[in-house]
C-alpha cells in the first residue's frame, strides 16, 4: 500500500498553464522552430505496392534553382542499424508498400522542395502484392507476443462445452474499421546537424517521448546519446501516433548530416501521413458467449484477426481485455496476423482495449436482448470478485458504481422502449462498459532544485495536449508541502532526466512518482528552508509499488441516438460517461481528455474508415476532406463524470490514467442505441446509412 499524498494543489481545478501560450500562437511546435537559414526536405512516394526501383532520374530535380541535394538508395548515407526496416529509410531499392520513401529532395524553400520532388523520375519493376485482410486466408499465423507483451493466447476450461448446454449464446463476427490518428499538428522534425559543436546532432521534433525519440535516432545513426538532443515542448496532439519515432525522424536527421551546419525542415503532408506514420489495425474478431438463464456466463470467447506490415511486426492486443472484464468459468482469447504489403501498423488511443471491446459490448447486448434481461443489469451479474486472469485483488473497481450513476445521471430507468418513435425520428439508447489498465513505465527520473526563491522541477516528459505543463507542478507541490504556484516544471528536453513516453495513460502515474520519490528526498536533505542550488533527484524505480492486485480504470458509457425514419441520418443527442479512475489530479484537464476519449469514440462508431483501396494498396481516403470525423455538432450533450474513488494501491498520487477509457466502450454504446432504435443490429463499423435503410419504416 502506497502513502497518498495530502491534497492541496491535487484536486484543483487549475487554468492550464500552457494554454495563454497556445492561443496566443507563441507555443513554438516543431516545423516553427526559428532557427537560422533552414533549408526544407520533402520525401518523394513509392507509387507501386512491391517491387523495385530500377531507375531513379533526378536530373529535372537537381536542375531546379534553389535544390541543395537529392538523396535516393544509391547516394543516401549508410545507416549503423536497418534491423527496423520501418526506419532503414533509403537503404535498399526493395519496396515493401506503396507510400514508402523512394528519394529526398533538399532545398531552399519547401515549395521548391516539393516542385523538385515531383520532379523526381522514378522507374519500378514492379511485383504482384497482397493487402487484402481475410479470416480465410491460409498464412494466418500467431505472433509470439501481442502489444505491450501480453501473451497472444490464452485459455481455461472448455468454451465449446459449455456453449453446446448453455441456455442462451451469441456467437457473432464483428469488425472495426482501418483508423488513423490524425492529429492536428502534423507529424514533423527540424534538425541541425553541426559536427563541431559539443552536441552535433539537435532534433526538434514533435514526439511524445523525447528520450525514447534520442534512443530510436541513436541506434539508427550509430550516435551515442551525449552526440543527440531532442526538444519538444509542445505537442499539437498525437494519439499514440508520435509515440514512436516513425521514418521521417529518420530521413530529417539524414537530410540535415548532408547538408552539415544547415537546419532542415521535414513536415509531412496530410496525406502522407495516411502512410508513414502508423494506423490502427483493422480487426476482425470472432465473439462466442454463454449464459445461464440468470444471465451469469458460462463462456467468453474472442478470436481476433488483424493485419501488420511485411516488414515490421506490430500485433494490436485486441483479445486482451476480454480475459480480464467479466466473470466466467469458460474463456478463450487467440490474436492471429496476416502479414501484407502495407504500411506499419502502430499505437492509437487505446490500442487493444478499444477496438477489443466493440466486439464484447455489443455481443452482451445481444446476449441481454435474447435472456430479456436489463443490459445494465446484466453487466452487474457478471462482475467479477477477483481479476479472472491473474486471481489477484483488484486495487480498487467500481464499474458497477459506475452503470448505476451512469443510469441515474442519463435516466435509464425510463429509457423509451425499442423502436420508439417520435415524429420523423426513431429514438434509442445504449449502454457498454470501458476498461483500462492502470500502468506506471519503468524508466523516469527526475531533478527537484530550489532556485532563486522558486522550486524547480525537471524531468524530459512530453505534454501532447493532455495537461502534463499543469498537473505535474500540482503533484510536485503537494509532495513538497508548497503552493502549485511556487513549483516550476521544465519538460520537453533530453537535457532534462530521462522519461518515459507518454503512452498508455501511464504518464502521469510515472512521472508524477518520480517527482514525489524526488520531493520527499528534497525535503529529507534540506527541510522547509532550502537554499539556492540544493537539490535532489528521484527515480520512479524507488517509488513503493503493489504487485499484489489487479490494477485497472472503469467506466460505462451511455448514448441516446436517433435516425430518421426516412433518410437514415443519424444524430446522437446525448453522450454521457462516468468514470472510476482514482484521484482526479486536475479536473479541468482530465474532464479535456474523457470528453476528447468519448468523441473519438463517437468518431469510431459513426465516421472514421480508413477505407483501402485493394487493386493498388492505398488507403483511398487519405486527407481530411474524405476521412471524417466528429465534431461539435455530431453530439448534443456530452458530459463525463467520475466517482471519488480512493486507490492507495496504485501510486502515490492515488491516480490511474484518463487518457484513453474515454474512448472504449463508446462505439458499442452507439451501437447498441442504433439497434434499440430501428431494430438493426451493426456489428461492423461505422454505422452507415446502407446499414440501417433496408430496415427502416
């Protein structure tokens, strides 16, 4: 059990303190870095799915006024590393699917740049490719982990047993659709290479980790870490996206060595992030379910198919949370990858969790609607005492605290009945459950100094838009027994001590128990009257942890939909979620990131389909003018809402995660309201109007 900190600063509702900065346009991102006489790069595209390149004419390129260099597989420079083929950027001319980097234009401007790329005179022989994603497929094979390093398969008891007696059974196929991040800032990196000074090599890049950015860079080029800075203090959002370094990190750092003293700029388009920047995988997942007629399961079954890259494995834990979320004595979870000609797969809010809970969610919809039984209600019986995976305590769960003041808050209890009608609209609700797990990196640390009357905490964290700049002087405060006011918080460095990536609703938990095992030591040395310069440093390796329970955030997410009974059109009026997620540290920032969860959800369940095009291997839809999503006026009142949970199991803070449980659940719980409205049951996402039509009135 962990000593919680005293609240005093945790638990305010502060301003964000990078937020004047950001509307006032003097947040500097990465492509903005003013740096002196930059120069601009500008990737040129594979435009076949395999092949080779046999022919690379830059002649037209290199004759333009204003072009510096062109780099292709035979002039670029030789990596130390290309064991990640996603990163071995220009070393080889194999090309492993369409989109993938070809040549590099560097020039003077960014239009000349890309006048020159375009001019570029690429030859292909090009070969026969497979992206083509299919349960049927015959090369379906098990990866030996799955992300995060679950296991891939898992089983207990006997599900074909016990789905032959049961009393009531699903057994469906759901799919989600190919997504993409799409951040608002695009991904993009200006680099200096200077080989004279004391750090030759400085990116600033828009990352959500500026350690693990050095690391990746580091391996690839042969540099060791004292030769690499990386600075990102701001981060116009990343959803997972910029989690990883991805080939442009790569090809700008390539782009400013051959040019040497000379910053270059590499932003990427729109559409070329729709290919060198990750997605999350379609899936494909097989649910069977099992009940008694009290409607407690006697089986859980999910069997997932998903697609990674040829060149680079990356395995979406999609099964994962079926192991963990519900009673039952029977279950199965299996992942199998068919491995195409395609771009690399990568993280995105939530990966495993979100997509691995719209199968879950709806087949207990289905499973409430055959037994008759209260969908809310059926939930609470099959709540489990104990983690069903691990047999361990859980830290603390209030999921079903959580259905029943979601129900209350939204009015469930006089929900109108299925397909009922109100004018021209058919009205619906739904209701699904959310998980995610509560998790702290291994690797943080950080440096708390008393300077000039100020406290001074620093740690190399990244704030991608979730409030990082705000709640990490909140926790440092308390830890110090001082108003947030008298703590300043340097991130965004690698000058700063390392830190984890901000990835998996686990920064906050890491960085925060950095900083109090770095308080608590500052305030043992030197007391309540620090002098200038004293300091101290903490490591998240010497704060308490519990290996004793199952540690996980929860939430249930409940929709009201209509559609109109004769176009289709659908309008979701009300969204609410409620959330048992530990000690909120900020509620201002953390209701930002539930209500940001739940509209990506939304976005999920409605618009976003990342839409591929088999005959040429591309997605077709790659901008945002074809790929939608939502906005404000696709949901009318959307509220979230937490309960004062109190976790002394999880860190010292008491805190868990709100990053990403917004967005699981929330496209089963529009779904579910879709078929309480018009009868039609959609298992494979989005919601179409070609879907619903044929059903309606």
């Amino acid at each position: 059990m962990t000593e919680l900190l005293e609240p005093r600063a945790i638990g305010r509702d502060m301003v964000r303190r990078d937020g004047e900065a950001k509307v006032r346009g003097t947040a500097t991102y990465a492509i903005e870095t003013p740096v002196e006489d930059p120069a601009y790069a500008h990737p040129v595209q594979a435009t076949v799915a395999r092949g080779r390149v046999t022919a690379v004419d830059t002649s037209a390129a290199e004759a333009l006024d204003g072009v510096l260099v062109v780099l292709t597989p035979s002039t670029a420079e030789r990596l130390a590393s290309v064991e990640d083929r996603e990163y071995a950027v220009l070393q080889s001319d194999e090309v492993d699917f369409r989109g993938q980097v070809v040549a590099l234009v560097v020039a003077e401007t960014s239009e000349v740049a890309r006048q020159a790329a375009d001019a570029v005179r690429i030859t292909y022989a090009e070969q026969p490719h497979d992206s083509t994603l299919a349960v049927d497929r015959d090369d379906l094979y098990a990866p030996e982990q799955v992300n995060a390093g679950h296991e891939t398969d898992t089983a207990q008891g006997d599900v074909a047993a016990a789905m032959a007696t049961a009393h009531a059974t699903v057994e469906q196929t759901y799919t989600t659709a190919m997504y993409h991040n799409n951040p608002l800032e695009p991904h993009a990196t200006t680099a200096l290479w200077d080989p004279a000074a004391d750090v030759p090599l400085t990116l600033w890049d828009s990352t959500q980790g500026v350690h693990p950015s050095r690391s990746a860079v580091c391996g690839v080029f042969g540099l060791e870490e004292e030769q690499v800075r990386v600075v990102c203090p701001f981060v116009g959002g990343g959803f997972g996206s910029k989690g990883n370094a991805h080939a442009h990190v790569m090809l700008a750092t390539m782009a400013a060595r051959a040019v040497p003293g000379r910053p270059v700029k590499l932003g990427l388009t729109r559409q070329q992030m729709f290919t060198l920047v990750g997605y999350r995988t379609p899936t494909i997942q097989k649910l069977q379910v099992a009940a008694d007629r009290t409607g407690r399961l006697q089986a859980i079954a999910i069997d997932v198919v998903e697609q990674t890259s040829r060149i680079k494995e990356y395995a979406e834990q999609t099964g994962v949370p079926t192991r963990m979320m519900y009673a039952s004595p029977n279950r199965r979870t299996t992942h199998r990858l068919a491995a195409l000609d395609v771009p690399v797969p990568s993280w995105m809010r939530a990966p495993g969790e979100c997509p691995g809970m719209f199968g879950p969610e709806v087949a207990l919809d289905e499973l409430a609607d055959t037994l008759g039984i209260d969908p809310v209600e059926l939930r609470i019986r099959n709540e489990p005492g104990v983690d069903p995976e691990t047999g361990k305590p859980w830290s603390s769960r209030n999921l079903v605290q959580c259905l029943r003041e979601g129900a209350r808050r939204f009015g469930w209890a006089d929900r109108p009945p299925p397909l009922h009608r109100e004018g021209a609209w058919l009205v619906g609700t739904g209701v699904a459950s959310s998980v995610y797990p509560t998790m702290r990196q291994a690797t943080s640390t950080a440096v708390i100094r008393y300077e000039d009357g100020r406290y001074v905490a620093e740690i190399g964290a990244a704030d991608l838009g979730t409030g990082a700049w705000t709640v990490l002087p909140q926790i440092a405060a308390d830890a110090l027994g001082v108003d947030a006011e008298d703590v300043e918080v340097r991130i965004g460095d690698t000058r700063y001590p390392v830190a984890s990536v901000a990835g998996g609703s686990s920064g906050t938990n890491t960085w925060g128990s950095a900083l109090v095992v770095a308080a608590r030591e500052f305030r043992t040395k030197f007391g309540h009257a620090p002098a200038d310069g004293d300091e101290a440093s903490g490591d998240v390796d010497q704060a308490s942890t519990d290996e004793d329970h199952s540690a996980y955030a929860f939430g249930a997410q409940f929709a009201e939909v209509r559609v109109h009974a004769d176009t289709g059109e659908i309008r979701v009026p009300r969204l609410y979620g409620v959330f048992g997620a530990g000690r909120i540290i900020n509620p201002r920032t953390a209701r930002s990131q539930f209500l940001g969860g739940m509209t990506m959800g939304l976005s999920m369940a409605l618009h976003e389909n990342s839409v591929w095009d088999d005959r040429i291997g591309q997605v077709a839809k790659h901008d945002l003018a074809e790929y939608h999503v939502s906005v404000n006026a696709d949901v009318g009142d959307m509220q979230a809402h937490w309960l004062d949970e109190h976790d002394p199991y999880v860190n010292a803070m008491g805190s868990k995660g709100v990053g990403e449980i917004g967005i699981v659940g929330t496209a089963a719980a529009v779904v579910n309201a879709v078929h309480r409205a018009t009868g039609v049951r959609v298992r494979d996402l989005p919601v179409t109007l070609d879907r619903l039509l044929p059903a309606l009135p």
